[in-house]
C-alpha cells in the first residue's frame, strides 16, 4: 500500500485507500443531501417551520429542493457505481488480515467467541443497503423521466415507482441504523474487535 493508508489487519487496501475513502465520503455525504431535498418535496419544511430559519427559506421551495435533489443523485450514482467498480476484484473478505474466498470459510474464521452471528447480520445490512440504493436509483430514474417534457408513462409504473422510492427510502435508513447498531454491539461484546470488513486483534 502506498503513502500512509498502510493496509491494517482486517481491512482490506481498496478500503483504506485515499480514494476509497473519498468515494466513501461522496456517499455519505450524497445520500444525506438526497434526504434532505427529497423530505423537502414532501413538502414539510414549511409545515415545521424549517423555513423561518435564517438562511432556509429555500426549503419551502419546491423547484429548489428538486435540482438539489437532481444534483445529488447524478453524485450518488457517480459515486455508487464508482465505489462498486474500485472495489470489484480487489475486495473480498478480510478476517484477521488474511483475504479468505468465500463466505463459509470467512465467517468460520471469525466465529470465535460468539463473533459468529455478528458476521451473518454485518453482512446481511450490508446487502440491504444496497438493495435499497439500487432501488432507490432504478425508482429514481424513472421519476426523472416522468418529469421530462411530453413524456407520458403509465399510470401503474408512475405508482410503483413513487412507491419504491418511498418504501426505499425507509428502508435505507433501517439498514444503515441496523449496521451502525450491529457493529457497536459487536465492538461491545467481545474481541477481537471488527472492522466493516472483518476482523482484527485489538
Ligand atoms: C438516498 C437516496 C434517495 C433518497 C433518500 C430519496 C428520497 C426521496 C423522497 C423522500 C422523495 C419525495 C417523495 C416522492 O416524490 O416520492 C423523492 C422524490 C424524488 N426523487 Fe429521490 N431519493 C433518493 C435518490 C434519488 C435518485 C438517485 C434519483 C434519480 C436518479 C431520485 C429522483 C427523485 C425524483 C425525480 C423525485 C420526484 C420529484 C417530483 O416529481 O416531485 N431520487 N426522493
């Protein structure tokens, strides 16, 4: 690894890299904006009064909100696939610092001390995250086009997209708080102590 994003145990390079933790960042920082302007086509800014604070009265804007929330979901996907597509080949399971193949022989590795089911259920968020941004990108785009001009989809495709996007969003904030959960109760509970990406002695 180069510069100082040394490889540490249980972490894999992709992970740790400068980039990785950029795209990571962009992530975070995407899907955060993309709550905010999408709450804010509700609309509820108004109702809660957000937009008497000084500096939000464009929160009761509706087109305002909108191109926030167009912006941010071009930087999602960009992001997203990006993320995806650095990591693809270079990661897989780390346990101990040591890249196993599979996901049997990674969470035998790491099922010492009941460390085990923390494994399954990690993992387990991870993939609803994901589902749900997929989700939320599939249902997205297909919002962006029933917003072009002269385009008329049908009705029941406009209905299961906004609810998708709706239920997704829901979601989406489930998983994120069952992973962040999951890893303080793993950090709580015993050592070795976990990274998001497997295991490593404290
Ligand atoms: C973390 C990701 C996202 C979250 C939490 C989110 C959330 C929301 C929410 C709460 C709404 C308002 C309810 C509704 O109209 O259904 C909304 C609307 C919308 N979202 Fe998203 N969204 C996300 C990503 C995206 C992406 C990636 C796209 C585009 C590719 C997108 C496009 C739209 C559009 C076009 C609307 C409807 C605007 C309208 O016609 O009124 N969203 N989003």
């Amino acid at each position: 690894m180069k510069g100082k994003f040394k490889e540490r145990a249980g972490t894999s390079t992709a992970h740790r890299s400068r980039t990785g933790m950029m795209v990571r960042a962009l992530l975070v920082v995407s899907v955060l904006l993309l709550y905010f302007s999408g709450l804010g086509q509700m609309p509820i800014y108004q109702r809660y009064y957000i937009t008497s604070i000084p500096g939000f009265t464009w929160t009761g804007d509706y087109f305002a909100t909108l191109r926030l929330h167009y912006i941010f979901a071009a930087v999602l996907i960009f992001a997203y696939v990006f993320h995806l597509v650095y990591h693809w080949g270079r990661d897989g399971f780390f346990v101990a610092g040591k890249k196993v193949d599979n996901y049997r022989e990674a969470r035998n590795e790491a099922g010492g001390k009941g460390q085990e089911r923390f494994f399954t259920l990690l993992r387990l968020s991870q993939v609803l995250i994901h589902v749900n941004i997929l989700l939320l990108i599939a249902s997205g785009i297909v919002k962006v086009i029933k917003n072009l001009p002269a385009v008329d989809l049908p009705y029941a495709l406009l209905v299961m997209s906004t609810a998708l996007h709706n239920l997704a969003t829901l979601l989406l904030l489930v998983s994120c708080a069952a992973y962040f959960l999951i890893r303080l109760l793993q950090r709580r509970n015993a050592s070795p102590v976990w990274s998001d990406s497997g295991v490593s002695m404290k």
